[in-house]
C-alpha cells in the first residue's frame, strides 16, 4: 500500500478512530484489514480507511464480498479504491456509496463482471 492513490474519499479515519467507532480492539482492525472485510490504504504514511466504509458503527454490509471480488480479479489495495470511488452517477455517485444503499446488489453485480 502506498501514498499514490489519486482517486478517493473525501474523509478518511485512521485505524485508532475505526476501532473506537466499531467496538472493537486495534488487533481486531487489522485482523479485518488482512482478511479483506476492510480496506486501509496509506496517506501521508498513515494508515486510514475511508469513512464512508464504517457508516453506522459498523462495516458496510456488503464491502466483504466486493473486496473479495475485486482482489479475486486481481486488484490491489489502491486499484480497489480507486474502482470503489471511480465516479459512476447510475450508483448513487460510485460504488462506495451505492454499497451504503439500495444499490448494492448492481455494486457487487458490477464487481463480479470484472471476474
């Protein structure tokens, strides 16, 4: 993971802040990060995840599978992001928000065709 992602959320948590938000220790963060439930890229040497990600105290429900998806047709961390936050208007604006809403089904219909 490195600091070259251009395309990306607008606000990012780092890995303390995610395990507040979720409940959960920091070993239980980047248990999720290694078995791919959550996504953490590096900025400014950091390690953070994209806000949109852990709305409601919680992962988003469908982010796992998407993540296996996308690592199954070969993509890296940062080509994941960038294939999450790349624009898209016919899923709520890209496929990380529409994961957050009733467009999640074509978001994870859209990464199996990437297979």
């Amino acid at each position: 993971m490195s600091d070259s992602v251009t395309a990306g959320p607008a606000e990012w948590i780092n890995l303390p802040d995610v395990s507040e938000k979720l409940g959960v220790s920091i070993s239980k963060v980047h248990q999720m990060i290694r078995d791919g439930h959550l996504l953490a890229v590096r900025r400014d040497g950091v390690r953070v995840v994209p806000a949109d990600l852990v709305a409601n105290s919680t992962v988003l429900k469908h982010l796992p599978g998407v993540l296996n998806l996308l690592r199954d047709a070969r993509y890296n961390d940062e080509e994941a992001l960038k294939w999450l936050y790349e624009p898209d208007a016919t899923i709520d604006g890209n496929a990380a928000k529409g994961l957050g809403g009733d467009r999640a089904r074509e978001v994870k219909r859209r990464a199996q065709a990437l297979l």
